[in-house]
C-alpha cells in the first residue's frame, strides 16, 4: 500500500494517518530493521515518529541496542539532512504545543537512562545517539508543577551516569532553569494536585513499585541497615541467606532489568563510600570488597533457584553494570582518597578500590578473568602479595594458614590481625576461623584459647569486620556459656586463669556496648544465656545485705586485699562471676572503712592496687562508675573517693577498654568539678585525667563528648524521631544518600506516635512533587524492614491502627488538601503491601532459618484493610483507597481480594 492510499484510509476510518502509519511500522521494523521501505515511511512521518519511538522505547521489547540506535539514527540524519540550524534545530516540530513536548521531552530522558543500563554494543553506540537526540530537542517554558515533574529525571541522569561533557552540560543547564521554576514553594504546593492529574493523563507510572530506573535511596537505606543499625541483631550483613532473600525482594519490587539492578546496586555502594559520613571509610570499603561479593552469590543462587533459565542472564549484568559502574571516576576517584587518608596514606592506594573489588569477583566467580582485564588492564600484571597467595605458597588453606599465624605470642598476631584488617577478601576465612576458636574453647573449657582470642580482638577494630560475616550475638553465647561454666578450682596457676577470665568479661563489655544489642539473652547450639549481670557490676551491696556466696566471696576478698592474707587460696575458690557482681562494693566498702577510721589510707591504697593488675583490672568498669556516682551523690565532697579514681585511672596498667567505656562519665566529672570549688585536701590532676581519657578514646570522639557536655544535645530527645526523619529526606532532596536509625526512634517514642510523625512529615513533602518519590521510599523502607524481636511490627498498626484515623483525619480536611492527602495514603499502602509480598515470598524461597517478624502475613494484612474499608463506603479518603487500589490491575495481580472493593 502506497503513502497516499494508506492516507486515504485512514481519512476515511477517521484516524491519524501519519500516528498509523508509525506504530505500525515501529512493530514491522523489530523483524526488518534494514528494509528501506519502512525507513521512508519513518522519514515521511518525522514529527510523529519520534514521539512514538520514545514511548514505545519503554516497551522491554524494544530494548535492543542495535534497534533502538538505528531507529534514532534515522530520526537524526533525517534532522541534520534538513538544513535547519543547529543551535536552535529541534526533531521535533515547532508548532507542537507544550504539552506535548513536555512529554517528549520525559520520554527522551527516559530513552537516556534505559540507553546506559542495556548491554553495551561495540557497533551501535546508543547512548551517543540518544545523546544527540536530547540535545537537539527545545525545552519551552514550563510551569512549576511541569518542572517538578522533569526535575527529578534530569537530577538522576547526572548522578547516576557518566554523561558526554556536551549532554551534562545540557542537563545541567536544564536542571538550573527547572530550579529557579521551583523556586516558589507557595506556588508549587497549589499546582501539586494539577501534576498528580497530569500524571495520570500521561499515563506515568503506577501505584506499585519503585516507578523509577532510579533508586539510589532505597538502596542505600538496606545497605545503611546491613552494615550498621541491624548488624548486631538477626537481619544484618551477616545472615547471608536473609541478604540474599533481601536482594530478591527488592530486585521484584523495583521490576528492574537485571542490569539495573546490578548497576544501582554497584553504584549505590561505592556512593555510600564516596558519601561516608555516619558509618567508617574503613567499614564501607570492607563491605563492598570483603562481604558483597559473598551476598551477590547468594542472591543469584537464591534468584536461580526460582529462574534456572536466567543464569546467563545475571552474568551478562554483572558485565554490563561493572561496565557502567567503573566509568565513574567522579566517584572512584573519591573513594580511593578517602581510603588513602582512612589508611593514613597521603597517596592514592596502591589497590584501587575498584580492582580489589574485581578480584574478589573472580575468586566468587561472578566474572571472568579475561572480562576483567578489560575492566583494568593492570590486573593481569598485579602481583600485590595477599594473605591468600600466602596461604596457596605455603599449601594451606587460608583458614589454616591465619590460625598458625594468629595462634602466636606477643605483638605477632596483632600484626596478623592488622593486615586482615587491610585485606578485606581474606575476612570470611577468619571469620570462619574466630568461630570455631569460640566454639571449642567452649566445649572444652580452654581457658588459655578462650582468653589469648578475647584478648585478640577486643583489642581492636576487627569485631566491625567480623560483624558482616558472623553473628556477633554467637560469639556473645560462647562467651557467656564459657563464664557460667568456668571455675579456677583445678588449674595450676589460678592467677594466671582469673586474668584470662579477665579478657573474657571485657570481650564481652566491649562488644555488648559497641553493638548495643536489643535483647540481653543470647542462645547459640540450642542453649541461652543472659547478659543482664553485666548491667548491674556498679551496684553497691550494703554489707548486711549479702548473704550465700556472695557474702563468702566478699568476706574473703576484702581479707586477701585489705588484710594481707592469702589472695592464690582465695582466687582458686572463687567463682567469677560472684567477684564480678560485689567488686565495686568491695572498693566502697574499704573507702567507707577508711573515712570511718577503721582502715588507714596505706592499707586502702595498698589493696586498691590489685585492681590495677591483670589480676582484677577486668572488674573496673563497674569500680569506677561506682565511685563516679558515689562522687556525684556527694557533690564532690569525696576527698578519698576522688583519690582512689585518679589512682586507678592514671595507672598504666589499666585497661584503654575500661578507660574507653568510662570516659564519658569521667569527662561529665571533670567538667561538673571544673565549677565548683576545689577541695584543697586533694591533688586532682585534671591535665593527667584529660590525656589518657583522649589518647583512649581519639581527639575526635574526646572532642565530641566534650562539645556534648559543654552544649547539652542539639535536640530534645523527644524530637530525635522527627529529626531523623527530616535529616533522611534532606539528604535524599540534596543527592546525598540517607539512612534512618529507627529502632532508635522506637526506643524514644511508642510505634504509634512514631508512625504518626513519619505521617506528618510525609504529607509536609508531599506538597513539594520532586519530593513525593523519596518520601514513599522512606515510607516503605521504615514500614518493611524487619523489626527485631524487642520492637513490634511497624506495619501492622500502621494498615490497622494509622490508616483508619488518618482516613477520619484526611475527611475532615479542606477540599484540595484532603485530595493530595488520600493520594499519598494510596500510593503508601499500596507500595507497602507490594514490597512486603515481595519479600515474604523470597525468604520462603531462600529457607532463610530466622524468619523476620512482619506481624501478620501481607494477605492476612491486606484481608483485614479490605474488611475496614467496606465499613467507610461514605469517606471520601476511604472510598479513594478502595476505589484505587481495586482498579490497579498490578495490584490486584498481586492481592486479588481487593476486587471485593470494587463489587
């Protein structure tokens, strides 16, 4: 059929014939991409060809870069074949309404983004293509809704990609005008439902899903959660099969590509890096090289399972991400200086991040090593020495191998531990390692094991590390099984058990305040054990209150330390843990006898001096923070109390840890006693006190607490919640990726008052539109992560308790308010409800061993919501909710009785 007769027809049939003309060929041309009938038919129908490309550029059948380059080349040649002038050239036609280039427009930065995540052709360069085609595009003027819309896309496109120099300099411009349009908040809140309105026209988007190749946010809120606030507890970094289970949920969620998905993942983890703020250079760098690439095999076996078919598929976007990801220079760039300064390096690191990270891909084979030697030439020659080679030269396993070297004596292992720090690939061995230690020095009650690895690594930074590989709550139970059992009724050299004992007690204060774990019970191989005894080592016992062992223990031991008899008899029948519970009352009891004249000060000071020895320096943290209330109880009218503080803290036997978890209350002291009078009868050196207390806990963590006690907090502890939440959303609107402590927030307020404000904090960002999509993120991140077993489920009161006074709430509200308020409530609940389907339905596939508490079932949740919205068919909120989510058909793919709703 010719040009003319196809117009006919379609004159006659009462129907576009250039529209016709141009779906029908696009479909023609997936088949017969070379024939030059369909190219003359493209020709003919410029103007509208290039707005249905772009459409139909969304279509994952289009998703070819060969076809999709061709088809904008076409478009292209067609342009500069025209004559028309570049600088003011636009493909598409000059009499177009605004409207309707608006939409091209989106479409053509949609186009943008799609171009970078699909594999990469060395033949057809697309994103060059799409490029041009951008830039030869007219951006009329627009309203400030209209910019609203535009902004978020074009902000995207220059954080997430690595753009031509030309193309960025386009968007940037763009981005600035769409600015200045955004200005006027007053105006844009008023234009808010005329956007929403819009939106549904154009037909952008849907109430389910992320709605966006985009989402850095979400991202970096899990991987905040799994390195740092949930680590402690049974959903962090460290359950490999919930992670996996984890990465599934948001991979269906987010209905990405495989490649997008790979690429925000990869991109979102080297920017939370390059952003680094709340969580350690250090501890970020350890993630992504030592702990990521375990997590991606999971997450693939786990995804595999349920697709065996898709296996390619993910190597080819592992290819194609790392492709996208290691472009971006303008982040690797700052990655690796902030590694060299974390290292105390003035130069660029010998490893670059990215290679370190490409190595360990190979060693977890996600990638091949003759694609990796396109990704960096140098690491085929990389001859770095690692602990792994190590291990290989010597014919050891790599566990095996850091056994032998960590088994040493004096500063060796320290030395070992240190280059594990710094070699990220090697900490799943010694993971693995420390919790076969811990386990059989358990079972076998070996003290000298149990001790010489305590010691190892309450010393230092490793328990960060080994947070992302095992449970610290295990090691925790070891621990605390290995006290309960231990006696030094049999040993050879009591003194020398008790100080091995010594290691295990401050092992287990520094984890317990470093990880700040919810519950106080910790079971490991079927048996639990309490850490509440651990609390309570600076209660004061009054004498006549002890009785049992308790008063047999403290009888003795203020005999072996205060009267000179023998301390080896009374250390081998002594129970550990009763020594440890009325140590502190031991110190004040002897000081009580003092200022009553019943004890000299030499004896005092004599017997006070054991505790500065390994013999009981294990028992300070609960001395000192005893004579620290004592002090304050007596308003520093404490001559002998202060004496006895300044004599165990300035004593270099005493322990940095003890020095580390006491600082705070000692710098309070200081600074309390700084205004009032001084007590002429004491020699209280403050400088002395004021060095050790900073070279134990850092210039800057001492310079913090200092700047806290001086200040007072920044905020009221009641407002901590709305904080967060605000801080999160500022970072989101300002490209800086957020994280949220909510179990936190839930130890300041009631969950219902905390849903509450999150509530009143959504609706203030809803008025401003480029700032919906962040907002519904945080919402769904807050209302799905998984609770630990101390909090209540989030979601449950909010569909159950929240939505129902929100929908009275929302009615009562004026006509134009009430209306944007019962669309934010709608896309929440149904963005929730989807997210936590997704989930639930990886964790059953994953055989994930502790499932996370959501409460109810989403379908139990979601029967429940449709039974409370049959009883408000006469709320306007209500009847919105219902008539929404009933009429989402991928929705109700997911939730079919909420077609109930709409009979």
């Amino acid at each position: 059929m010719t040009i003319p007769e196809l117009t006919r027809n379609c004159f006659q049939s009462g129907i576009s014939a250039v529209k016709s003309t141009t779906d029908s060929v696009l479909v023609l041309y997936r088949s017969y991409p070379g024939d030059p009938a369909l190219h003359e038919y493209l020709k003919y129908a410029l103007n509208v060809f290039i707005a249905t490309l772009l459409q139909a550029a969304r279509n994952p059948e289009l998703h070819n870069a060969a076809t999709l380059d061709m088809l904008c080349r076409i478009a292209l040649d067609a342009h500069y074949s025209s004559g028309q002038p570049n600088p003011i050239g636009s493909v598409v036609a000059f009499d177009e309404s605004p409207i309707v280039v608006l939409g091209v427009v989106q479409d053509a930065l949609q186009l943008l983004e799609i171009a970078h995540t699909l594999p990469v052709s060395h033949f057809h360069q697309l994103t060059t293509s799409s490029s041009e085609l951008l830039i030869r595009k007219s951006f009329p003027f627009i309203s400030t809704t209209q910019a609203a819309l535009h902004y978020q896309t074009a902000n995207d496109l220059l954080l997430n990609f690595q753009l031509s120099p030309g193309l960025r300099e386009v968007l940037e411009h763009f981005e600035r005008q769409l600015r200045k349009l955004m200005g006027d908040d007053a105006k844009l809140a008023r234009e808010a439902q005329m956007m929403h309105t819009m939106q549904l026209t154009l037909g952008r988007g849907d109430i389910v899903g992320s709605s966006s190749n985009n989402d850095l946010v979400s991202l970096s809120l899990t991987l905040h959660a799994l390195v740092a606030t949930m680590k402690a507890g049974d959903f962090g970094a460290a359950n490999l099969q919930y992670c996996a289970a984890l990465l599934v949920g948001l991979f269906r969620w987010s209905s990405w590509s495989p490649t997008v998905f790979y690429t925000q993942l990869l991109l979102c983890a080297f920017v939370c890096l390059s952003q680094s703020s709340t969580i350690t250079t250090t501890m970020w760098k350890t993630f992504i090289v030592g702990r990521l690439p375990q997590l991606l095999v999971a997450f693939e076996k786990c995804i595999n399972t349920e697709s065996p078919s898709s296996e390619s598929d993910w190597k080819h976007a592992m290819q194609n991400a790392l492709f996208i990801v290691l472009r971006r220079n303008d982040v690797l760039s700052v990655c690796d200086s902030m590694i060299a300064q974390a290292e105390g390096n003035s130069s660029p690191p010998s490893q670059p991040l990215a290679r370190c990270f490409l190595k360990e891909l190979l060693v977890h084979g996600l990638l091949e090593q003759r694609l990796a030697v396109t990704f960096d030439h140098g690491i085929a020659n990389d001859n770095t020495p690692s602990l792994r080679s190590e291990a290989q030269d010597a014919g050891m396993t790599l566990e095996t191998y850091l056994e032998t070297k960590l088994s040493g004596e004096g500063d060796e292992p320290r030395m070992w531990l240190s280059r594990i720090r710094r070699e990220p690939g090697s900490q799943i061995a010694f993971g693995d390692f420390v919790k076969q230690r811990f386990a059989d020095a358990t079972s076998q009650l070996d003290i000298e094991a149990m001790g010489h690895i305590c010691k190892l690594l309450y010393h230092d930074q490793a328990l960060d590390a080994l947070s992302l590989h095992i449970k610290t709550s295990e090691l925790v139970a070891y621990a605390l099984q290995f006290f309960e059992l231990y006696t030094c009724e049999t040993v050879g050299d009591p003194q020398t058990a008790l100080s091995h004992i010594g290691d295990v007690v401050m092992f287990l204060q520094s984890v317990l305040a470093r990880f700040n774990f919810q519950s106080n019970t910790f079971s490991v191989d079927g048996k639990t054990t309490s850490s509440e005894f651990l609390k309570l080592t600076a209660e004061v016992y009054h004498y006549n209150s002890l009785t049992g062992g308790d008063l047999t223990t403290f009888n003795a031991w203020l005999k072996a330390l205060f009267e000179s008899e023998g301390i080896e008899d009374t250390v081998r029948s002594t129970q550990p843990k009763t020594l440890l519970r009325v140590a502190a009352s031991l110190v004040l009891h002897a000081i009580g006898s003092t200022v009553e004249g019943k004890m000299n000060m030499d004896t005092l000071r004599n017997g006070v001096m054991y505790f500065t020895d390994p013999l009981l320096n294990w028992t300070l943290v609960g001395v000192i923070k005893a004579l620290l209330q004592e002090i304050h109880q007596k308003r520093f009218n404490a001559p002998i109390h202060l004496e006895v503080l300044q004599t165990l803290l300035l004593s270099p036997s005493c322990p940095r840890l003890v020095l580390t978890l006491c600082g705070p209350r000692v710098m309070s002291l200081l600074a309390n006693r700084a205004r009032k009078e001084p007590i002429a009868s004491v020699t209280f050196n403050n400088e002395d006190l004021q060095r050790v207390l900073t070279t134990a806990l850092g210039a800057r963590e001492e310079a913090r607490i200092r700047s806290a006690i001086t200040m007072g907090p920044r905020v009221s502890w009641q407002e901590y919640p709305r904080q967060a939440i605000q801080t999160a959303l500022n970072m989101a609107r300002t490209n800086k990726l957020p994280s949220i402590d909510v179990e936190r927030c839930l130890k300041v307020v009631s969950p219902s008052k905390f849903l509450q404000v999150l509530w009143s904090e959504l609706v203030v960002v809803a008025n401003v539109p480029s700032e919906i999509e962040h907002s519904r993120r945080l919402a769904v991140f807050i209302l799905t992560a998984p609770r630990p077993p101390t909090t209540p489920p989030l979601l449950p009161i909010f569909l159950h308790n929240i939505v129902p006074s929100l929908i009275i709430h929302i009615d009562s509200q004026p006509e134009q308010t009430m209306t944007m308020s019962a669309e934010l409530l709608v896309a929440l609940v149904s963005s929730v409800l989807t997210a936590v389907m997704h989930l639930e339905l990886a964790i059953q596939s994953a055989t994930v061993k502790v499932h996370p508490v959501f409460g109810q079932t989403s379908s139990a949740m979601a029967r429940r919501l449709v039974s409370d919205l049959r009883t408000r068919k006469f709320s306007y909120t209500g009847s919105t909710l219902a008539q929404r989510l009933s009429s989402s058909q991928s929705f109700l793919a997911n939730f079919p009785v909420f077609m109930e709703l709409g009979t």
